[in-house]
C-alpha cells in the first residue's frame, strides 16, 4: 500500500468508521432488519471509501454518510419496487392525540423516552417519506438543517414531514402510551 493510500485509509477510519454505530442504527430502522442494515451499512461504507477525495474536510462527516446511506437505500428501494410508495400528505390529520405532551414536548423527545420495540415496529411501519426524517430526528438526534441536506429537501419540508410522522406515529402508539403510564 502507497504514502497516498496509506494516508487516505488512516483519515477515512479516523473520520468515517467512528459513525458506524449511527450508520447502523439508521440502517436498522430503514430497513427493518439485521442482515439488510448490516449490507446497507457495508454498501455505505463502501462508496464512500471510494469517494473519499470527493469529501471536504471539516464538514459534517457523519451526514456525508448518511446522505450516501440514504441514496443507496432509496436506490435499492426503487430497483426493489420500481417506484417508491407515495403517501397523500392531506390524509394525515392535523390533530395530537397527546395534547398532555404537546406543550411541553414540541421537539419529539418524548418518542426518545419510550423507544422498545413496540415503539421500533410503530417506526418501521411509517411510510419511507416519514420513517426516514424520524428515524434521523427522533432516534439519531440530527437537526432540521442536517437531515435537510441528507434528504436534499427544504427545511420546511423536514418539519412537515417529522410533525406528520410523529402524529401518525402518536396515533398509532397512544393506547400503548395508556397502558405503559407514559400518559393519562
């Protein structure tokens, strides 16, 4: 191995492998199980040793990750279906379920508070235009701007999607929330 790879592999494990744990995480929740998150993250990985002269040091590292995680994904998704699945915004209504949360719990932490797997599959089962803003928000701690850059999209468009998904999400888990006792 050269000076120049040499070089490149040492900066790539001590910039890029250190996020293998969010790259994972992510993966999981795309894909809803061990083995395709474990290749998702291997593709991941990957493509980005090999476009590692294309990243910029000193910029967010782990969102050039996840950005590249994302467009793999999505482009397995696409050759897997044809065409991804596309859901009605207007058919998701604006109303919480959890009006004891909703003032003092704006950002979604409350999600962060009970995750197990009841909560994890309630994750899973959100269509991919709102599972992945979540999953980034919610269960990797990004911000807007971050998971705005990931998924090339407004900011605004991040928040629609997250306050969507979390409601659909708390519409789905709110007789859960009653049994466990995180609301009355």
């Amino acid at each position: 191995m050269g000076r120049d790879a040499s070089l490149k592999q040492h900066e790539f494990e001590s910039e890029a492998l250190v996020h293998l744990d969010t790259l994972y995480n992510v993966a999981l929740r795309l894909t809803g199980n061990a083995p395709d998150a474990e290749d998702l993250v291997q593709d991941t990985v990957t493509k980005a040793y090999r476009a590692w002269d294309k990243y910029q040091p000193g910029t967010n590292c782990r969102a050039w990750l996840v950005t590249i995680m994302r467009n793999t994904f999505i482009n397995q998704f696409r050759r897997k279906r044809k065409q991804p699945s596309r859901v009605q915004f207007d058919s998701v209504e604006d109303v919480s379920v959890f009006d004891e949360v909703q003032e003092r719990d704006p950002a979604g932490s409350f999600f962060r508070s009970i995750v197990d797997d009841d909560v994890k599959r309630a994750i899973q089962e959100l269509p991919e235009e709102f599972r992945i803003p979540v999953v980034l928000s919610d269960v990797e701690g990004l911000s807007y701007a971050e998971i705005a850059e990931i998924l090339e999209l407004p900011v605004g468009t991040v928040k629609s999607r997250l306050f969507r998904g979390r409601r659909r999400l708390q519409k789905r888990l709110y007789e859960y929330a009653l049994e466990m006792g995180y609301i009355r």
